[in-house]
C-alpha cells in the first residue's frame, strides 16, 4: 500500500513536471471568464437578465470534450509515450509490482481529470458569486459534478486499454478521440445502439438530475458502466502485465 | 540491505524465453553468489541482454525460473526487485526532466533518501550537471546517470548491460574500480554484459558465454585464462567447437 502510494505520486509528479497541464487548466479558467463576460454583454445590450446558472452551461461542454481530451493526453503521455521512448522501463525497474505501476499511472490520470472537473464547478461558482448571482441550484449543480466524475472514468479506461493495443501515442491519442466522438454521432442518429455504449453518460447527469429517479433503468445503466469499466481495465492490465519491455 | 547467508543472489534454472519471432535463448542455467562478478560474454544478438530482462522481471521466461536471493521474479516480484539495480541496454530516463528530478523519482519508491542522491550523482561524477535537463546530456552522460540510478538505494544485485557503453576511458576504469570495490567491500554481486573479452577479463570473477542463445560455458575467469593465453581465445575456440570446428 504505502509502495502503491509512492508509485503514484511518482506518476502525478510527472504529469505536474509537463506544462500543458497547467496551460490547459489556466485555457480552462480563462473560458469560463469569456464565457461570462459574453453573457454579461448580452445582458447590457438586451436590457434583459438571464441569471443563467453558469456551473450547468458550461458543465456539458467541459465534460463532454475537453475534459476527456485531457484526460486522454494524461494517459497517453503515461503509457504509449513512455513505452515508445523506454522511459517507462524506469517505473517497471523498481520494487513497485506491474499491477500497481498500471493502477497508479490510471489513478494518476484519472486524477487530474477530476481535477479539472472540480476546478470548473468552483471557478464558475466564484465567477458567478462576484458577478451578484445567488448560487441557485447550488446542491443540485454539485450532485452532478459529481455524477459524472464516474462515466469519466470509464472514458479514462477506455484510452489505457487503447494504449495497450497501440504503441504509438499519435495512433492511441487519435483512436481515443475517433471512439469518442463515433459514440457521440451514434448517441444521435441510433438512439437505442447509443444506450448500449457508456459515452452516452457523458452528461449523465441529466439522466438523474432533476427528475424521479427510475431504479431499474438507472441499475442497468450503473451496471453497463461498471461492465464496461472492468472489461476495460482488466482487458488493458492483461496486456500491460504480459508485455516484453 | 542484508543479504541472507547460503542464499545465491541469483539462480536461473532451465530458462527459456522465446520472442514471438522464435528468437530469444534456451535452457540457461546461471547461479551467483554475492559477491561475484559475472560477465555475460557473446556477440551481438546472443541473448545476453534477454537473458538480464528475465532476471530483471522486464521479460517473461517462456519456461524455467530465475529467483533473485530466493524469491521468484515472476510469483514475488516485489520481494524480488528490491534487491535489485538495473542498467539495461540504453538507460531508461525522462528526458523532460532534470538527473536530480530522475533520481528522486526512483528514490521515492525505493525509499532512499537526499543523501543517497547525493551520493550516487558523485559516484558517477555527474554532481555539477544535477539541474540539467537529460535532454541536453551527452550519450556518457546519459549512461552515467543510468548507472547512478542502478547504484541508488545500493541494491545488493546489479545487473548492467554494457555498463561502460559511451564511456570516456577515465570513466571506463572508474565505473571496473567501482564495482571491483563493491563486490569485495560490501559482497554485491554483479552481472555484467559485455561484448569485449579484454573488459571481462578485467573485471569478472566469473565468465558465462552465450552464443546463438545458448549457454557454450561458465567457468571462472581463471579457469578460462589456464585453458587458452587470453579470454579472446577461450571464447573463440568454445564458439568454434560449438560450430564443429569449422574456421571462420
Ligand atoms: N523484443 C524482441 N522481439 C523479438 N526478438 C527479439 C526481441 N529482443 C531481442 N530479440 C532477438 O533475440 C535475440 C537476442 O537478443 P539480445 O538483445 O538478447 O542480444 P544481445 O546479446 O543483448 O545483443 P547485443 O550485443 O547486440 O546487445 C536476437 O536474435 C534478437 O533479434
Ligand atoms: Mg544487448
């Protein structure tokens, strides 16, 4: 445990130690600010106020595309790119087991996804409190941060598995997001095949929020995931235990 | 770290590892006790680097084991690779990161400390580029820095391949006194791949030649030197009695 520990925080310091990580939430920060001065604007000119909750608009967007981007750089810098140059010979070298290198770079990953998950909900929910707004909605915008920092990591398990089939991280980096967005465009035109694929959680917030909660189409769908998740996972971890380094 | 008496710090028994093209090497057997320098000697694409990634845990015997100081690599790794330092082929670094920033990392989970850093950046005389950036280090340097990061935690096993590879010739005879020390000093064994007799010979106590992912002999340097003037000559006369005394 206290090796998985130190494992992980070696992978996360690495992640820390590249700057487009840093670049990318500070892009992050710097939208939402653009996005409500958009909104301000239009509130001056139109003489009308929306009172828009901003931690909601900007919620599906963020998790939906530039979270799962980031999220799959993480993994691909961790896995492909370390298995192309050698460097990850220096992780698999020391005492730390294959299993809990594997566990600790998608923990890492999955990590800074939710950082930047929660980083939105509080800098939206700062920008609103000091532009006069109440916070409305403040438990239920929460709930679904937190709502969908779970089909997050399905997607972040996704592209490990894809790193494993894949050597280069170009490949991997361009398969994760094809899959992604085939899943959204399948979400759209063939509804009943999109239930079937976890992406269609990619806002399951609003499956849950808001509305009397069905407990056995909602148990189905915590088990898809779940189903997904594992395959994924275990399927992945299967290939990375195996390999000659 | 303490080293159980009557323990070989490594024991390969009958292993063979295969790579999907069918290369790769057969039925070795390879036993050292502390304290021994072992040289893997043999040309290019014998298997000596192979043979190291089993030990190592980076590869997968196809049959057979290899235990390091009585534990399996393949059933308790853990218990297994702490004992162990690895230089393998070119040496695994993050380039975006500084030799110290490289260092720290593998102390972390090895558990060593600043001073342990400290003094493996020393040893490999690498003390004033610490805060560069591996990017910008020379092909010796690189080399240097990953056998500062074999040394750190002074595991008890060593495992180098090629460990002088890119290196100056004061840093050639730097890195033999080294090793030669540690092993009488503090009883380290050592397994060393090399293509160059005259560096084995040297260097080893201990000789294994591999040729064509066989294991032709492993006697002690000694031995070897009684049999033919130099270790160039054994070597040559135990590869052409393999090949049926056919002359090159
Ligand atoms: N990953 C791999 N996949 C397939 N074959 C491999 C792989 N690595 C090595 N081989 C083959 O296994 C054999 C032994 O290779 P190995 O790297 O162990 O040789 P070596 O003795 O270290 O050579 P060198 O002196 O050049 O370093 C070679 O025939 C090589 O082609
Ligand atoms: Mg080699």
């Amino acid at each position: 445990m206290q090796l998985f520990g130190r494992a992980y925080r070696c992978e996360l310091i690495k992640l820390l130690a590249r700057k487009k990580f840093i670049v990318f939430l500070a892009l992050e920060v710097a939208i939402c600010g653009i996005v409500l001065l958009v909104q301000l604007a239009v509130e001056h000119v139109s003489g009308l106020a929306f009172n828009v909750n901003l931690r909601m608009m900007l919620l599906g967007f963020f998790i939906s595309a530039y979270i799962p981007l980031v999220s799959f750089m993480a993994v691909c810098d961790l896995f492909s790119s370390e298995i192309q140059d050698g460097s990850l010979r220096a992780s698999l070298l020391l005492p730390a087991s294959r299993f809990k290198v594997y566990l600790a770079k998608a923990l890492s990953a999955y990590t800074v996804a939710v950082v930047y998950l929660f980083s939105l909900f509080v800098v939206t929910a700062v920008l609103e409190l000091s532009f006069g707004s109440t916070l409305h909605g403040f438990f239920e915008s929460f709930g679904s941060y937190l709502l969908d920092a779970i089909p997050l990591a399905v997607v972040i398990l996704m592209a490990v598995f894809f790193n494993q089939i894949l050597r280069s991280p170009t490949l991997a980096m361009l398969l994760c997001i094809g899959v992604l967005l085939a899943a959204y465009i399948v979400n759209i035109f063939l509804p009943q095949v999109g239930a079937m694929l976890f992406t269609s959680y990619g806002q399951w917030h609003n499956l849950f929020i808001g509305k009397a909660l069905p407990f056995l189409p909602m148990m189905m769908k915590v088990g898809l995931l779940l189903g997904y998740g594992t395959v994924f996972f275990s399927a992945g971890y299967y290939i990375f235990e195996r390999r000659d380094m | 770290m303490t080293e159980m008496t009557g323990v070989p710090a490594v024991r390969v028994s009958n292993m063979t590892k295969l790579y999907k093209n069918g290369r790769g090497v057969k039925n070795i057997d390879l036993t050292l006790e502390p304290g021994d320098i072992v040289g893997l000697l043999g040309p290019n694409g014998s298997g000596k680097t192979t043979i190291m990634k089993v030990i190592v845990g980076l590869c997968h015997a196809t049959d057979g084991t290899a235990e390091v100081f009585g534990h399996s690599i393949e059933r308790d790794y853990e218990a297994a690779a702490k004992h162990i330092g690895a230089l393998i082929e070119s040496p695994a670094l993050y380039y975006n990161l500084s030799a110290e920033k490289n260092l720290r990392l593998a102390a972390r989970v090895r558990g060593a400390g600043d001073e342990d850093i400290a003094r493996v950046l020393a040893l490999v005389r690498l003390d004033r580029y610490a805060r560069d950036k591996v990017a910008r280090f020379s092909l010796g340097m690189k080399q240097r820095l990953g056998l500062a990061l074999a040394l750190l935690g002074s595991p008890d096993l060593l495992v180098l391949d090629e460990p002088t590879n890119g290196l100056d010739i004061e840093g050639t005879v730097e890195v033999r006194e080294l090793i030669l020390r540690l092993a009488a000093e503090r009883g380290h064994a050592f397994l060393i791949a090399s293509h160059l007799a005259s560096e084995i010979e040297r260097t080893c106590n201990k000789v294994a030649i591999i040729h064509e992912g066989e294991l032709l002999s492993f006697v002690s340097v000694a031995e070897a030197v009684r049999r033919a003037p130099t270790l160039e000559d054994y070597f040559l006369a135990e590869v052409r009695q393999k090949r049926g005394g056919a002359v090159i």
